[in-house]
C-alpha cells in the first residue's frame, strides 16, 4: 500500500514538471510568434519609408526641372519647400530634444 502511494507521489512529481515544461514551450511560442509580427510591422515600414523615399526624390527632381527653366513661379515654390522643410525638421528636433 505504501508502494502505492509512493508511486503516485512519483507520478503526480512527473506531472508537475511536465505542465512545467508544456507551460515554458507555450511561453517560447508566444515570444517567436510576436517577434515574427514585430518583424512583418518593421518589413511594412521600410517598404512604405522606401516608397516615400522614391515619391520624394521624384518630386524633388520635376521641382529642380521646373527651377532650371527659369519660370519664376517654380522657383518660389522650390525656395517656399525647401524653407518649409528646413522649418518642420527644426521643430521637429526641437520638439524632441
């Protein structure tokens, strides 16, 4: 009888370690799952840095054509976003700093 309840002290031993085990596994799982969700969001936004990126150049570009024909007009706007650009990044930093 004694070697009956020693058994299932032994047994119930085992199962705590097991459930100890299953619930370490299910945290590692967890953890891989919300890196690989965090790694999809980083893979999104440098895509969308990198669009932005593109569609700023282009711009940039048709604006520096549009100066170098002499047109008046384009040149004011060129010199009106070049100064606002400098005007949000100072604030921009100032605002962090």
């Amino acid at each position: 009888m004694a070697e009956a309840y020693e058994r299932e002290r032994q047994n119930d031993a085992r199962l705590d370690e097991l459930s100890a085990k299953v619930s370490a596994l299910r945290g590692v799982t967890i953890d891989i799952y919300d890196n690989a969700r965090a790694q999809d969001v980083i893979d999104n936004t440098n895509d969308t840095f990198s669009s932005m990126s593109s569609q700023l150049a282009s711009g940039a570009g048709r604006m520096t054509r549009m100066a170098a024909s002499g047109n008046r007009v384009a040149i004011l706007k060129l010199a009106a976003t070049i100064i606002g650009v400098f005007l949000v990044l100072y604030y921009a930093l100032k605002l962090f700093l």
